[in-house]
C-alpha cells in the first residue's frame, strides 16, 4: 500500500494554518460531530460510532512511528521541502515546526471518545481531539482532512448493517424458532464495488458489526488487527463455498448439459459441505424445476445444504418463487411458531441486489405465504453499501440517497483554545446562510438524558476532564493507546446483547 509522511496526507491549505492562529494559542480542542441528517424520510438520525480505534492504531500510531518517526530527520525534511517548496512555495508552511515535532519523538495529541458501538444521535459530538503540548496547538486540525476522509465510510457502513439487521430481527422473532441465529442472515457481497481495496475491507468489518457473513476475506483480518479478536476461537466473520457463471458455463461447454456438474458439487466436490449454486447460466426454473427434481437422492443424500442461487430477474420474485418451488419439490416442517421450513438439505439464496426495501418485501412476501423468513440467504452489493434507495410520494421512479460524508453533514470543528496561561477562549461558528453548520461553543459534555444523549457545551477543558458523567472517555495520549474495545463489546453494545 501506498505510504507518506502522514503530516502531507492533508489538503494544502492545512499546511499553512500553523501561524494563522493566535500568537498567544497554546492549546486548540475541536470535535468530530454529525450536525444533520439527509436521512430523516426514512426515520434515521443517528451515526454509530466505529472505526475511530483502527483509525488511531493505523495512522497516528503505525504510519506515524513507522513513516515519520522512525525515519532520519534529514529525509523527512526533504521530502517535505521538495512537495511543499514546488507546490505550495517555499517559507509558506512552517518547516520548524515538522523539524521541532520530530524532535520530540512523539504526537502530542489526545483524543476522548464515546465508547464504539454507540448509536449517536445527529448534533452530539463522536470524539474529541486536542494538542498535549503547548508548542503543537497546530497540530489538532491539521489532521483533520485525513480524519474526515478516513472516518465516514465505516461508521456509514455500520448503520447501513445495522439497518439491515433490524428488519431481519422483525421478521426473524415473528417467523423463525428462537435458535436460529439472526447474525447469519444476510452476507455483504461488496468489494468488487467498492471504491477501493482499504474501502471494501473497512466496510465490510462495519458490516460485521450486524452480521457474520462476508465475501470480504480482508475484513476478518482487520477486525483481527484492529479490534481483539481471533476468528479461531469466536464469530468473526465467515465465507461461503460458492460457484460462479465461469465454472458453471465451462461445465456445460464440456459435459453438454448442466446436471453432471450438480452431480459432481453435491458428490464429488463438495459431499460434506453447504455451497451455494449460481443457476441462472441458460434456464432458471428449467433448472429448479426439472433438474433439481433428478438429483433429489443426491440433494437429500448430501452432508450439506445446497443453495439455490438466482442471479437475474426481479431478486425479490426470483428468491420467494423459488422457496415455493422448493417446497412443493423438497418438502420440509413446520416450526413452532407455524411456519414452514424447507427440508435442511436445501435452500434459496440471491447473492446480490438486495435493498432494504426488496428485503423487507421478501421476508413480507414469505411469512405472509406461511413461510419462516429464514427459508432465504440474502445478500448486500456495493450498491446499498453506498447508496439509499428511497420513494418518494407519487414519484414516478425511486430517489437515491448517495452515501458521503454529509449524508449525517459529518464535520471537526474547533471550539475551544487556551492561551498560554491556561485561559480559557470559547470558539464558535454560526453562519446566518445554514443553520446546521453552527457549531458548539467552548468545551462539550456528552450525557445520557432519558435514555438518549444529549451535548452540553460552553464547558472548560478542565470541566470535561473532571465531570464524572462525561461519557466521552480517553482513548488516546502522546502516541498510545489509552483505552480499547473489542469486537464483541461493540456488538453487545450496538445490539443491546443480542448479537
């Protein structure tokens, strides 16, 4: 992966902010805070909170020993004279202070945080940064682009699980026997979508949040990295044995027919395994119908559960279609709640397409047919990953809500400084033209207030530090880790300890 000294991972324009504060500022203090919501049609106006820990371990402590650090003061400066003197002009940006922030060996900054895995409501703060040493008040915004650029997706990414997983609980407590795992329901199938590979893996681990499965192999590993787990020894996230169009049509080249490749899956290739068959090469219901019927005492003699996978038409058509057809070929039982189960050695699944809303009608579509919502396996592409489909009243055609950073208008803006004999100087933005970019002023307390939280600012550094009620906790100090969570404490804590 591409690497630089991380202080030139910035807009330009941050490095020329160093002598534009006040001569006398020792101290800066600015909040990472979600001022609206572009999501309120469909009822959401919280953010969960994730990704701050691995964002912290990554890049102020991995890039920042290993690329910065640990390399010769002479190289850094180099390098940053050759960027900076041929692109923004040399004297412009401060060459002493890089010099003196090598010199001291470590980042003097710190940050507090609201615990990861928190649904925090629009207008409270997430996390609060600031300097540790007099001589870097610099230093809090100058990271701000990379901060705001590297937070957003995951935390975006987690909601969008998380409301993925609110419709499975709905239709899973209505239709399924209580054992049955929610977690296991739906699988983000989005790398391939994604804008790039540090997206698509950082997506997928805010997914896995909400769920278990995942097409992303690099999640695990970062979940793993980043978050105190071992895949080894509990639920991380799992892959699944699947087909593709390559090896389904290249059979059909050779054999001339589609049923000895299904013959060979369920009893050569895979006679102990779940595996998931893409099924739609030539015929679909052809395949459902009439070849499927052929290889029932291999299907009900197979160590597995073979998925059915559909992969044009209408998803939710093709996936509740084709549990009736199963049914009436496979039969199954009927659970304790009234339910029909397909028989275990067989299932449906739609790898991809499924929105929120084709979700919701599929699982509408079968438990109001008598179907248990657990008879599917749906999955997540890159577009709900990275888009909202919504429908306006008596629009002709749905709307699409983009995912960005201000889908929640996500923003760090300092609020407070001191000067150099500790004096408190409250900062505040209140432009007349947009009302949700006003921002808080002076130091904030977040605070649980019948049952949501809620922000109280116009506070000193000192009064945040000392109130026993602040739920903002440190999490970071002078390059180190001050406090951490793992994976399972942040999915006890987003899914109340029902993950």
């Amino acid at each position: 992966m591409y690497r630089i000294n991380p202080l030139l991972e910035s807009d330009f324009y941050k490095q020329v902010h160093w002598n534009q504060y006040p001569k006398n500022v020792t101290k800066v203090v600015s909040y990472f805070t979600p001022r609206m919501s572009r999501l309120k049609n469909v009822g959401e106006n919280h953010i969960i909170m994730f990704g701050l820990q691995s964002f912290i371990k990554e890049f102020l402590i991995e890039d920042f020993n290993e690329f910065f650090f640990a390399r010769p003061k002479e190289e850094v400066m180099a390098e940053y004279k050759h960027l900076m003197d041929n692109t923004l002009g040399a004297g412009l940006y401060g060459e002493e202070r890089i010099a003196e922030l090598h010199e001291l060996g470590y980042l003097p900054l710190e940050i507090k945080a609201l615990p990861e895995g928190t649904r925090v409501p629009v207008g409270v703060p997430m996390f609060e940064i600031s300097n540790t040493h007099p001589k870097f008040a610099w230093l809090t915004n100058a990271i701000e682009s990379v901060i705001s650029c590297e937070m957003w997706h995951a935390m975006i990414s987690a909601n969008v699980g998380y409301m993925y997983r609110k419709i499975v609980d709905k239709f899973y407590d209505l239709s399924c026997d209580d054992n049955i795992p929610h977690r296991k329901a739906l699988g983000d199938f989005s790398m391939r979508g994604q804008e790039s590979k540090r997206s698509a893996y950082k997506s997928s681990a805010a997914w896995l949040l909400s769920f278990v499965n995942t097409a992303t192999v690099p999640a695990i590993d970062y979940l793993e990295r980043y978050y105190d787990c071992d895949c080894s020894k509990e639920e991380v996230g799992f892959g699944a044995v699947s087909t593709e169009h390559s090896v389904m049509c290249s059979n059909f080249a050779v054999d001339g027919d589609e049923i000895t490749m299904i013959k060979r899956l369920l009893t050569e290739i895979y006679p102990n395994t779940s595996f998931s068959m893409v099924s739609d090469s030539y015929d679909y219901w052809n395949l459902v119908d009439n070849l499927l019927p052929l290889c029932k005492n291999e299907i009900m003699n197979h160590n597995g559960c073979l998925l059915v996978r559909g992969d044009s038409g209408d998803p939710v058509e093709v996936v509740t279609q084709t549990v009736f057809h199963l049914w009436n070929i496979f039969g199954g039982t009927v659970n304790s709640k009234g339910y029909k189960v397909l028989d275990p050695h067989i299932k449906a699944i739609y790898g991809d397409s499924i929105t929120p809303q084709r979700a919701q009608a599929i699982y509408t579509i079968l438990t109001e047919n008598g179907f248990a919502a657990s008879n599917v396996a749906l999955g997540v592409g890159s577009f709900s990953m990275q888009c909202l489909e919504t429908f306006e009243e008596h629009a002709a055609i749905p709307a699409f809500s983009p995912y960005t950073r201000d889908t929640f208008g996500i923003a760090i803006k300092a609020t407070y400084a001191e000067d150099e004999n500790g004096a408190p100087i409250p900062i505040f933005k209140n432009p007349k033209e947009s009302s949700f970019k006003k921002s808080h002023k002076g130091c904030v307390i977040v605070k649980e207030h019948e049952g949501e939280l809620v922000a109280e600012d116009m506070h000193t550094y000192l009064e945040t530090v000392e109130d026993e009620n602040n739920l903002m906790e440190f999490v970071f100090c002078d390059g180190q880790m001050e406090k951490e969570y793992s994976l399972k404490e942040i999915r006890d804590r987003l899914h109340g300890g029902k993950f």
